[in-house]
C-alpha cells in the first residue's frame, strides 16, 4: 500500500483532537486502545480504497470498540466500527466464536481473535441483509474495522430505543418479535443480545444493531440465548403496558419442541 503522508497525518491529527477534548483519563486511553498504528493503517487503507473520504466524529461508545461516523467523496454517510484489539475482553468473546462453525481455530492469539469477531459480525450482518431483516447495509469488513450502513437524519444518528417515546408500544412489540422470529426460523440466527440498547428508531421503524455475537442456531447455548432475548423483549415492553409471556413466544418460534 502507498501511503500519501500528508493524507494520514491528517487522519492522526483528527484522532488526536478527539483524544485532547475528553477531559475523563478513562475515556482517553479507550481512543488510545483504539487508534494504535495498525488501526490507523487500516483506516488509512479503507479511505485510500474510496470506502470512506474522513472519519467524522464518533457516535458510539461499547464496551469491546467505537463507532464513527465517516463521510464518503459522494457527501454521504457511512458507520465505521471500530474494535479494540488491546484489551478486549478475550473470554467474553470466545464464548460467542467457540461454537460456531463458521469460525474454527481461534487460538490464543487476542488480536486474530478480534479480527475474526470482526468477520463475524460482518457476515452476521450479511446474513441478516440477505433474509430482509433491519440490520445496516455492511460494506467492508478489513481486521478489526468495519464499515457499514449510516441509520440517521442529516447526518445525526438515529436514537436507541431506550430514549424514544414510544407512540405504538403494541406495534413496535409485534414488529420486534417478528424480527426475533425471522432472524431464527430464516436466517437461522440468534441474536443473543437482543434489547433496548441494541435498537436504533427512525421514523417510528427499528434497526436491530450489534450482531457480532449472534450465533448459528446450532450454536450449543442458542436456546439459552434465545430465552433470554425473549426476555428482554417482555421486560421491555412491560413497562408499555405489553403483557406477554415468553415461553408462549419461544414456542411460536421454534414449535413445541
């Protein structure tokens, strides 16, 4: 890869005027674990290519990396999410990659176990995309970053779920469900950590977000997983005045057995 070094010195002068206007030190070594040199390499590389144009600002902190959002040559908006390969919770992870068999010989390498992570939720996102679930677009998945899909209004990102008011709690309900539902009977996933926080609303419409640790339903802890994405999604919508039961849930997904 050539490198335009005036190109990426402006890259790492952005990434450092992120860094000066966090006054918390926690919140400044994560730009820090963030941002090392390969990161920032292959950043570089997905601008060089004509993914992305400039890494805007961040519009989401996790607790395994960060999401930008980036403006492409054409003026548009793309997500970039970034992982974390420095301290990444290793053993959270495995748990999620172990019993997948698109995803074999992890090793103890953390920073190969972030970038399969990586490609999992990418091709998690792939797969939902291809069985018309509400998930952003992928676009690229390179290492530990991927791009993707921008869900927001003028270049400000769409609120979680969490935060909205709720005009049609009974519509929204039907409507999560039947993505819960088709995320397992036809893409044959689960999302495994379904919940308020992992919803982005536009327009009323939700967005299901953060599919890197979704899992085959073949997956030997899927139906744990499972019962609990049901039940986030009653406890949810409980305080709406939703009344529903899980178990009657799980069985309209799967059948009796």
């Amino acid at each position: 890869m050539e490198i335009d070094d005036k190109r990426l010195r402006e890259l790492e002068k952005k990434v450092l005027a992120y860094r000066f206007r966090i006054k918390d030190a926690d919140q400044r070594k994560t730009y820090d674990d963030v941002f090392d040199q390969d990161t920032l390499l292959t950043v570089y590389d997905m601008m060089s290519s004509g993914i992305l144009d400039t890494l805007d600002f961040p519009i989401a902190t996790g607790k395994e990396g960060n999401v930008f959002r980036a403006t492409t040559r054409g003026g548009g908006f793309i997500a970039v999410k970034i992982y974390r390969v420095s301290n990444a919770t290793f053993n959270n992870i495995q748990k999620y990659i172990s019993g997948d068999e698109r995803f074999k010989n992890v090793g103890k390498s953390r920073r190969r176990a972030i970038f399969l992570w990586a490609q999992k939720e990418y091709r998690n996102l792939e797969r939902m995309a291809g069985k018309n679930i509400t998930v952003p677009r992928p676009i690229k998945c390179q290492k530990n970053v991927i791009a993707m899909e921008y869900i927001g209004v003028d270049g400000n990102p769409a609120p979680l779920l969490k935060d909205v008011e709720i005009r049609k709690p009974d519509k929204l309900f039907t409507s999560l469900f039947e993505q819960i539902k088709a995320l397992y009977q036809d893409a044959e996933l689960v999302h495994a950590d379904f919940s308020e926080y992992n919803i982005l609303m536009m327009d009323d419409e939700p967005t299901i977000i953060d599919v890197g640790q979704a899992v085959l339903i073949k997956h030997p802890m899927a139906m744990e997983f499972l019962d609990r994405d049901l039940k986030n999604l009653v406890r949810f919508f409980k305080k709406h005045g939703i009344k529903a039961d899980a178990e009657t849930l799980k069985k309209e997904i799967v059948g009796d057995d």
